[in-house]
C-alpha cells in the first residue's frame, strides 16, 4: 500500500483557525513537508506547531517569497521526488500550506509533480481572505456582488480595469507593489473604501484604512479589501 | 458584563471542516441562534450538530432559500432582538452560519443590526469555494490569475463580461440558473473548462464535468468553477 499525500490548509495564522480535520492527520502523519523563504523559519510550520506533537520526517521546500518572473522551479521537482519516496515507502506525507492550499498557494507545483502518480487528499483551510474580513469587521460580499481576487503585482492597467468591474475587490500579495495600488485607488476615487490588512489573525496583525498607511512597502502577506457600497450591505 | 455574539462559521458541509476554535466556542456557549428555510431542517445546525454536547437555547432564524428581490427582513429585526436580550443577560451567542459568515453569508443582516451595540466576534470559516476547489482537485487560482465570484441570479449580460474578464470563475448560488449560466458558457466556449460540484465534503457530494449535466436547475448550494488555463498551472 502506498502512502497519501495530504495538501493541509494550516489557516491564516492563528493556530486555532485550523479545521479538526487538518488537527487530526497533523497529530499522526509520519512526514510532513513545508514551504519556507531561502533563509528563516516556514510561516506555514510555524502556525502548525502546536499540532505536531509526534517527531515526523521534515521535509522543508525552500524558494525566494516574491519569486521573480522566471523561478528556478526544480526544488519542487526535488521535493516531489522525496515525497514520492515515502509514499512508495507506504507513508502518508502531509504538505503544509499557509491559509488554503489551492488559493493561490505554491502547494499546486506539488501537486501537479505528485497527483499524476499517488493519491492526494486536499484538506481546505481558512484563506487570507475571510480572515481579513473577519478582522475588519466588514462582509466581503453580499447578496448579487461581483467580487474580484486580484493580485497586485499585475501592470497598473490590468488592476485598473479590474477594481472598476466588481463592487467588492480584494487585492492579495500587496508587498512591494503598495505604493501602485494606492495610485490606482486613488486614481479611482476608491481609497476612501479600502482597508489594509497586514498578518490577519496573527500577534501581529495590523488593521487600518489605507488612507492612513504612508510607506510603499508592505509584508507580502497582507491584503487590501475595498467594497464600493461601504456599509450599504445594512 | 453583557455577552458576545459570535459569528461562527461552520465550514461546507463535513463536520470535521470546523476550526478548533469554532469547535471550543460551540461546546460552551449558553445560547445558539441559525438561519433555515421556512420549513425543514437547517444545514448550518446540522453541521454543527456533532460539536453541540450541552443543551443551549436555540433560535430558529428562518428565511426562504432563494428570497426574493425584495425579502421582508423583519425575521432579522425579530432575531437581533432576542439575541440583544441574551447578550444584556450576560450570556454569549453562537450564530451559526454555512461556509464563512462573510463570504454572501445572510449572518451580515443580524451583524448588521446586533453589531452597533454589542461585541460581535466573527470566527471565519472553510467556504463553498474552497472546499469545492479542493472536491475537484483543482486549484482555484494561481500565480497572478485573476479571480472572480459570479453570482448566478446576475443578468446573462453582466455574467457574460465578468466571465470573459477573469482567468479563474467561481460561479456561486447557481440553483434555478443553471441553464441560464450553461447558455453563457456554451456561448463563451467555456463549456469544456467548466466543472460542476454540488454539496461538496457532505455525503451527497457530486463533482462532474459541466457537460455532462443535462438539468436546467440544481441545487442551491452548487457551484461551477471555471479555469481558462485549463490544467496549465502545472
């Protein structure tokens, strides 16, 4: 019998916002394997802690954390390899991903390497996205809204164009692109409707208009949720 | 001291997507309140069913499923009252809510009119997107794609445009517009691209390609996930 590859959403931050689900196989699972930037600890581990209360195999994937245009994608060709090992070997591997595993996660590089040829089992998780809601407070969509996920490090045009189409937005993976989404909202009249969310559920967390944020920069693991009706949703 | 409201998201259907901290706050709270349809069962309660192990005192919010253009929101003034009354008593609320409580949740009506005066807590939960996402094995998103939620009550114009714009569609609510949103796609050649998923994680779980359904309705918890690319995330 080979073993299982679990992709497991550890949630958003607060080790808490993990589904029982997940808590159960993280508790047993004999490997475990988990994104991390180049150098530091692994966010996605980081929030599993609490829960891996065995000594798995680790198995840490490690790739830049706002990848250029053209990443060198043969550590998941490693990494895919490794798995595929204690799969044949008949252990299950669980595969850690920060909020859910196929909401813009890198869990798909694994999963299109390892699904060809062993089973896997997604485990859903708590998205940035509702977490930020959440902590501002503010539905993210109502009734008949069109919302729109879009990622900032798109051209100016593109985010353009596609904060003017939905009444509720959600820009993801603000980082280093802060200072051209505030231009497009700007731009947009919209400033006034959007909120920044930094490190949703963490310690950390941070909460605020974006009119009141001055820097250009910031984590890359925040967000800005605008919503045209404001509180029409009453 | 007067009590919290707690927005509790329930997760898409297997009781075991709950979070821990949903879990821990439905196995203490005093009183719990949930939306239903007019007449039966409500899915919400159902869920969270096997983590209710004390007898609280319940609040039936009920509501049709598919309200009108024009509901009478009277059920929510009604509810916001009694669970007003519990909070001044000091006893905390669950309010149960499928999937997120923010993600095109009805909870949004009661935080609406309890909020204002009350402490509300919302603990976020696995939606429909993203357990259908991983139902079907196939990432929502990813990379830069842009990703839109389509309701399906929206006119065949306005969902044609938002359709052609977004690389990544996640059409929600489609119920009685099946046929309607199948007319688009056919007419977009979207078609092939499209997957069916209704009561996804639940027993009654159904997953097929878009062209093999011949119905004109589904249920109203089903969704369609479109992804242009294709499997070219890989």
């Amino acid at each position: 019998m080979t073993g299982t590859l679990f992709g497991i959403g550890v949630g958003p931050g607060d080790p808490e916002l993990i589904t029982l689900k997940a808590h159960r196989i993280l508790q047993t699972v004999p490997v475990i394997a988990w994104p991390a930037p180049l150098e530091g600890e692994s966010m996605a581990r980081t929030i599993a802690s609490p829960h891996i209360t065995q000594t798995p195999i680790e198995i840490a994937i490690r790739m830049p954390l706002e990848p250029t245009q053209f990443p060198d994608r043969s550590v998941y060709d490693i990494a895919a390899d490794e798995i595929g090992k204690h799969l044949e070997a008949g252990r299950d591997v669980a595969a850690l991903c920060e909020g859910d595993p196929f909401f813009y996660g890198s869990f798909m590089y694994l999963f299109g390497r390892v699904a060809p040829e062993y089973n896997v089992v997604i485990v859903p998780g708590i998205s940035s996205l509702m977490a930020a809601a959440a902590a501002l407070k503010s539905p993210l969509a109502s009734r008949n809204d069109l919302l729109t996920v879009v990622p900032a490090p798109l051209d100016e045009e593109t985010l353009t164009e596609a904060i003017q189409r939905a009444e509720s937005v959600a820009i993801i993976k603000v980082g280093r692109h802060l200072g051209k989404v505030r231009r497009v909202l700007d731009t947009l009249s919209l400033t006034n409707n959007a909120q920044f969310v930094a490190h949703a559920t963490m310690e950390l967390q941070s909460v605020s208009p974006l009119s009141e944020i001055n820097e250009d920069r910031a984590p890359y693991f925040s967000l800005i949720l605008v919503h045209k009706r404001g509180e029409a949703w009453r």
